[in-house]
C-alpha cells in the first residue's frame, strides 16, 4: 500500500511539473515561425564573419579545457578531501563548510590561467580594456561572494539534512528558490556605477513603450563602462516594484542610432513585460527539485548531506549537474530572449533599425554570426546573431 500511495505522489508531482513547464513555456512569437536561411557574411560582412569566428575558436578552447580541468580536480578532491574530516574540530557543519571553502579555492587556483588567458585574448582583439591587476582585484572580489554564497548553501543543506534526514530536499530547493528571489529582487540597489538615465527623449520613449506593453514604472539607469569596454549590453533587472532596464554607457554614445536604442529599449521592457525575471526563478525551481533529489541520493554512501564527508562529493556532483543542465538553460534563456526581441519589433515597428542593431552588435562585440552548432546549444543564452536578423525579416514579411 506504501508503495502505491508513493507511486501516486511521484505521479502527481510528475504531472504537476508537466504542468508548470507548459506555463512558462508560453510565448508572445507566434507558433509555427519559420525564420530564413541567412547569408551571414552577405549581412555581416565577410572579414567580420572570419574574425568573429577565429576569436570564438580561442574562447571555446579554454572553455573546453577549463571544464575539463574544474571536473578533474573536483573528482580528485572527492576523493582525497576525506582526510581533512579527521583533522577538523569544527563539528559536523563546520567541517563542512570548511570542506566547501577548501574546494572552492583549490577549483580557482586551477581554473586561475584560463581566465587569463581569455582576459589577454579579449585584450588583444580589443574587446576589453581592463588591466590584469584591475581583473585580479575584480576577480577577489567575485570570489568572496562565491565564497560566502558556498558557505550559506552548505549551512542551509547540511542543517536541513541533519534535521530532517534525506526529506531535505523538499524544503532546500524552496529555500534556494526564495534566496534567490531575495536577491533578484535586491539586485537593482546593489549596483554600483549606475546613474538615472538623463536623456528626455529615451525615457519618454521607454514610458511609451511601457504603456505599448501593458507595463509601468520601470527605472531607467546608465551603467559606465568606459575605459573597460567598447562592446555595447543593456539587461532587465528586478521584479515588481524593483524593475530596472540598464544601458551601457557604450550603448548611448552615439555608436548606435537613437532609432536603434529604441529598438533596446522595447527589448528589455519586453523582459519585464514578459515577466521573465519571475519566470526564471520559477525555472530555477523546477531544477532545482530533481537536482536536490539526486544530490541527496547520490550522497547517500557518504553519510548523506548532513555528513561532512559528504561535502566534497557534493561538490563535484552539483558541477556535472551544473554541466548537464547548460543545454536546458541555455535553450530557455534563447526562448526568452527570442520573445523579446518579438515584442521589441511588435512594438517599434522598425525593422530596419533592429536589422541594423544586430549587425552593430557584431561589429562591436566580435560576436559570431553562426557558432558552432555545439556551442551554440551547450552555452549560447541569445539566439545568434544571424538568427535575430532572420527574425526581423520573418516579422517584416508579416507585416508588409
């Protein structure tokens, strides 16, 4: 009777999951959209193609070998890292967390030379101006907050394990789920060197927008980046009453066209309109559910998650986890990316000024018109550059 009743509750949980998926899967680009075939190096340009794809092949490489490298130490500090258990008088959960900061830095260390490979690769084609020491303080600076961030993580799941056994996950994956809604929520008032955007005519053509899209209140900021970069970006940040749309600094200084930071404009009002920072953390959830599962299944001959001899397994698992959900992530971050840059071209009506936005976008950022098909479904969270122009011209034969 156990057996069925458990049988019945994975079932509805099943297709309670099911369900959710099909809800956040709903999207403003009509089904059925068929985009055509670019010819990239007739709309980016020949040269522009040839080097965006050489530079890539750099980036790719480190990327390849930095992935083989973080799992190759990890699998070693899980196998090693036991040792350091014997030695610790810091208690069960103490031990742990000294286990995680333990991995974590020997993971830097290791993963340290590609990084500076890619900063002198960026460095060298002009995509970044930031010095090697500014980088290595910037780079300390991001590790502390990975290191407090291991450190939190372990002391929620290893007192939830040790509290309710291997029923841990349940609650761990809505703790981490409402963590991260906190500081999606609080992400806009931590941003430093951002200013309100000044220009009267884009903040009246984004409340223009705002009002086109059914939204409003959406706080308008300049982020500076001169003297790090020459590449342009804008993001949509927060929810509810902490929406924010950022530019670049790059992206208002007259390198593009103000009809195509319009275009940016409705593209990021359209993730807020869209509600896709929410519906990340909605996602995040529905992963966040199976991954907890087998984490705590698979350190069951560790003692479970309230063991410290559990940690660096751990550790290890939530990268090969990490690694095979990329494609997953990867495709729903393009799905919404996609969904915005409809909205975008529904609510400009200038597909001219998109069309002329992308190919920008690659001349400034060296991007790649069309990746590798494997890097493109492994680590691409935009669709490419080639298939947003494409896009714009499906949405132009719709509407001619």
């Amino acid at each position: 009777m156990r057996r069925l009743v458990r049988l019945l509750a994975v079932a509805v949980a099943l297709v309670a999951w099911l369900w959710a998926v099909s809800l956040l899967l709903r999207t403003a680009v009509p089904s059925g959209l068929r985009l055509p075939h670019i010819n990239a190096e007739a709309v980016f340009g020949r040269k522009l193609v040839h080097d965006a794809a050489h530079v890539e092949r750099f980036f790719l490489l480190t990327w390849v070998l930095g992935q083989i490298v973080l799992l190759g130490t990890l699998w070693i500090y899980s196998r090693r890292g036991l040792r350091y258990v014997k030695e610790s008088a810091a208690g069960p959960i103490g031990t742990g967390m000294l286990l995680g900061m333990m991995g974590l830095a020997i993971v830097w260390i290791v993963q340290l030379p590609f990084g500076l490979a890619d900063l002198w690769w960026a460095r060298r084609h002009d995509l970044t101006e930031i010095g090697y020491i500014d980088w290595a303080f910037g780079h300390y600076f991001q590790l502390g907050g990975t290191f407090v961030s291991i450190c939190v993580a372990l002391l929620i799941v290893m007192f939830l394990a040790r509290w309710l056994g291997e029923k841990w996950w349940i609650p761990g994956a809505a703790v981490f789920v409402a963590v991260g809604a906190g500081f999606a929520f609080a992400q806009p008032y931590l941003l430093s060197n951002t200013t309100p955007l000044r220009d009267p005519g884009l903040k009246r053509t984004a409340i223009a927008y705002e009002r086109a899209q059914g939204i409003s209140g959406v706080r308008l900021a300049v982020e500076d980046v001169s003297g790090t970069t020459s590449q342009a970006n804008a993001y949509a940040i927060g929810f509810g009453p902490s929406r924010t749309l950022v530019l670049w600094s790059t992206m208002v200084d007259g390198t593009f066209s103000d009809r195509q930071v319009h275009v940016v404009l409705a593209h990021e009002i359209g993730h807020h309109s869209s509600h896709h920072i929410p519906k990340g953390l909605a996602w995040f959830g529905l992963f966040a559910l199976p991954a907890a599962w087998l984490l705590m299944r698979l350190t069951r001959r560790r003692g479970g998650m309230g063991s410290p001899e559990a940690v660096p397994l751990a550790l290890l698992l939530v990268a090969v986890i990490q690694l095979s959900l990329a494609p997953a992530q990867a495709w729903i971050s393009r799905r919404m990316e996609a969904e915005a840059d409809w909205k975008a071209l529904q609510t400009t009506r200038d597909p001219a000024a998109a069309r002329g936005l992308f190919v920008g976008f690659g001349k400034t950022s060296l991007g790649n018109p069309n990746p590798p098909t494997w890097a493109h479904v492994l680590l691409d969270d935009h669709p490419t550059l080639a298939q947003r122009v494409a896009m714009v011209e499906a949405w132009a034969s719709l509407h001619r």
